[in-house]
C-alpha cells in the first residue's frame, strides 16, 4: 500500500447505519486523496483491543459514536481543552501510535447555523444577539452550550425535564446559564433569540418535543439536533410561524469536516448536493 495512504474510520456499535463513511468518502473522491474511511463496530467490552488493533492496523484516526464517546476519553494520551469540557471525545487523531482527542460537535453546531445564515442571507441574525433557550441537558446539550458560549451568546436559558442535570450543566458557565423549570418552556420562549433542542424528542421512535412556541419573538432562530425527521414538529411550528429555522442534518455535516482536515489536510465544504445525498441514504 502507498504509504501515504490515510485510513480512517468511525467506531460505535451499531454502526452499520452510520452516514459518516459516505459523507467521508465523498470528500475523498471529490478532493482526489488517496486515503478509505469505514464503519468499524467495536463493542463496548471489548473497546480497548478494538482500539489497539487500529493503532496496529495503521490508521490515521477515527471518528468516535455512541456509546463510546466518553469511554474514549480513558484510551487516549491526550484529549484537548475543548473535549475535556464537552466531556466527550468524538474524533481521534492517531500519531506515532499515540492518541489524541478532541471534540467537533460543538462546531458542527456553530457551523451549520452560520453557513445557513450566509447562504440564506439573514445577515441582522447573529448568536451575540440575544438570549438562547436550550431544551435538553444531556450529552449532546453540553456541546450545544459549549459552542454558544464560544459564539458569543450573551446569555443562555437551560430547561430540563431533570432540573439537577440542568443545575450541573450551568456550572460550565454559571454567569451566563440561568436554569428554569421545564414547565416554564412555552412561555420562555417570548424573548428568544435563539431556540434549540438538544432532547431526543421528536426524533422517528420517540415521543414528541411537547412546546408550543407562538409566543417567540419575529426575528429568532430556531433550530433542532434531530434530523430523523428532517422536519421536526418544532421545526413545523417555526416554519409555521414564518421563523427562521435550521435542520439538524448540517451539524452531522460540519461536525465531520475538522477530523477530515486533521487526517487529510483539506478543510472540506458541505454543499447541498452532499446534504441531498447523505438525506437521500
Ligand atoms: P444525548 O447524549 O443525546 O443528549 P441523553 O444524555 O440521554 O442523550 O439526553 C437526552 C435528553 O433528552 C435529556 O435532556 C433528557 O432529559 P432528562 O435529563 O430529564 O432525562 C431529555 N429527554 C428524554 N426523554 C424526555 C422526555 N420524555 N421528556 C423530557 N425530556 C426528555
């Protein structure tokens, strides 16, 4: 094999469903690089040696998904200051047989609200304008908050159904994240610059985001980390209400485009021709 051949993968069990090879693969073909990215599943008792068999196997790093997104974080010799906060590691860069972590969910989200708001010309739309509402204190919601915080948001409004995951969250910035009760969702919304979901509800399996949002204001944004369906029923009511709103699939793109940079060293472009075609698989 060319030794300048980059392999690469995404490791989770299941994994057989996983979009990232195609997005990945795409790239590869697109930039010309000599270089293959495929789904490993690797289960969660046997992660370690699963692990050590890429280092030997020659890759040059991988994408981490569920449920190995924090048991990573022990296997790896460094993970950086953004990982660490997140909690998470989701992509790993193998260096003479060394492992080092680091985390893109956060600018997956940053990137796919800022690429929409260029495409779709909503220039007197910015994070640094006003209060953001997130619903969902979970894993994915800690990299939510960490990208807000790094946009600019002034202030952030977390609600949970668990309000003590929400209190522990606020610690990431006690300043700026105010906790309020999950009842409260409905009408907290009134001053919203930015409304997120970061639960799992709404996505095809689980019940429904229960939230009625007429009361947010004209100019906000909302947005969804479900992508399964595209058009979530909060999305239905923004789109209903004529707000501006951004679908989930795009995190899922921009999340992948750091880790294809580190391994391949081009910073790749997410285009609508890719958003249709990883929809479309
Ligand atoms: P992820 O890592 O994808 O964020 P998670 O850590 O399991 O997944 O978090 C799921 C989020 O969805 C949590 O905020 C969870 O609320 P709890 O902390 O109270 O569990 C939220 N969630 C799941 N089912 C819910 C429901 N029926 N009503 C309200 N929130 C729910």
């Amino acid at each position: 094999m060319n030794e300048n051949f980059v392999k690469t993968a995404v490791i989770g069990h299941p994994i057989a469903h996983s979009k990232s090879p195609l997005i990945h693969n795409t790239w590869l073909g697109k930039y010309e690089l000599n270089g293959s990215y495929e789904a490993v599943d690797i289960a969660p008792d046997v992660l370690g040696t699963g692990v050590k068999a890429l280092v030997k196997q020659g890759y040059c790093g991988f994408n981490v998904t569920l449920p190995h997104k924090i048991a990573i974080i022990d296997l790896c010799d460094e993970i950086d200051a953004r990982a660490k906060t997140i909690g998470a590691v989701n992509t790993v860069t193998i260096c003479d047989g060394k492992l080092y972590g680091t985390n893109t969910d956060a600018f997956g989200f940053a990137h796919n609200i800022l690429e929409t708001c260029k495409d779709k010309g909503w220039d007197d739309w910015s994070f640094a304008g006003g209060r953001a509402i997130v619903l969902g204190a979970g894993g994915a919601s800690r990299a939510v908050i960490y990208a807000l915080l790094n946009q600019g948001v002034p202030e952030i409004v977390l609600l949970n159904r668990t309000r003590e995951k929400a209190d522990e969250l606020a610690q990431m910035a006690p300043d700026k994240i105010i906790v309020r009760s999950w009842d409260e969702r409905n009408k907290i919304v009134i001053d919203a610059n930015l409304i997120v979901n970061t639960t799992s509800l709404g996505m095809e399996g689980k019940p429904p985001l229960d939230i009625d949002i007429s009361l947010a204001p004209p100019d906000a944004l909302v947005t969804d980390i479900v992508y399964a369906p595209l058009y979530t029923g909060l999305l239905q009511q923004a789109k209903g209400q004529n707000l501006r709103h951004v679908t989930g699939i795009g995190m899922l793109l921009h999340q992948a485009r750091p880790g294809f940079e580190l391994w391949n060293g081009v910073m790749p472009e997410v285009t609508p021709a890719l958003i249709d075609k990883v929809l479309a698989a």
